[in-house]
C-alpha cells in the first residue's frame, strides 16, 4: 500500500509539499521554505538483536546514542548503514516518512518534537515533504516520547 492510501486508510490529516530533491534535512528545509527545527530526521537503527529502531528528532539537531539504548532499554545500538536503511523503511534516503513502513519498527519520538501541532518528515520520495500532526504521529506507530537528543 502506497503512504497517501495507508493515510487516507487512517483517516489522518496530511499535507504534502513539493520541493526539488534532496537527501539531507536541512536542504529540504531550506528548498521548500520550512523552519529546520520542524523538519525532522528519521533514524533507522538497529538494537542488539537486530530489531530495527526508527528515532525521529528535530532536523537542526544530532541523536544521542546513549538516550536512545535507555529510552528503549536496550543494550546497544547503531546506526543502519545508509545502503541498507531502504530494507527496513522501505524507502529511500531523505524519503523515510515518520509513519507506514516496510517493517514494523519500534519509534521513538524526540520530546521536543511534541511542542507543534504538526511536523514534517520525508514524503515517500526525495521530491516531498509529508506534513502530519504530532499525535497522528505518535498514535499510528504507538511511539514512544522521549529525549534522545544531545
């Protein structure tokens, strides 16, 4: 199912913007007009067990590693390499979406993200942007809020 009918499916407000391609955050912040701090990185990690993990935080700001493994109790985490990421999500780089992905992933919500009533995150693909509300958010990943930022 593409991400438009899983929203539409949801019944969830949505708002996709247009922009040229990007990758990085921040260009596609800058591209489409939006403050940084609205636009946010979606994280595709992997515990100790391999268990994929999606941390969605603020785009002008960096993961914490250590807030992660504790906001998840797990021991360990790490990064996915960039070319394997698209296993998980089941999209390109700068396209992850905040919700509906190829594998069920533990999310977990930077707390300074809740502060607005919407936010922006990947569209599915690098020439959009998908803006949701926050608690659309976190109830169709039934996420976790916490500070995982440094």
């Amino acid at each position: 199912m593409k991400l438009e009918e899983y929203l539409k499916q949801e019944g969830v407000w949505y708002n996709f913007v247009d922009k040229p391609e990007t990758i990085h955050t921040a260009d596609a912040a800058e591209k489409a007009g939006i403050e940084l701090n609205r636009v946010t990185k979606a994280l595709v990690l992997l515990d100790q067990d391999k268990n994929p993990i999606l941390a969605i935080i603020p785009g002008d700001c960096k993961l914490s590693f250590s807030k992660v493994k504790e906001a998840a109790c797990i021991k360990k985490v790490r990064m996915v390499p960039f070319e394997e990421a698209e296993n998980y999500s089941g999209y390109l780089l700068g396209a992850t979406p905040m919700v509906h992905h190829k594998h069920k992933m533990k999310v977990i919500l930077d707390k300074k993200l809740v502060q607005y009533e919407s936010i922006y995150g990947g569209g599915g693909e690098r020439t959009k942007l998908l803006e949701l509300k926050t608690k659309e958010i976190i109830r169709l990943n039934d996420a976790v809020v916490a500070d995982i930022i440094e």
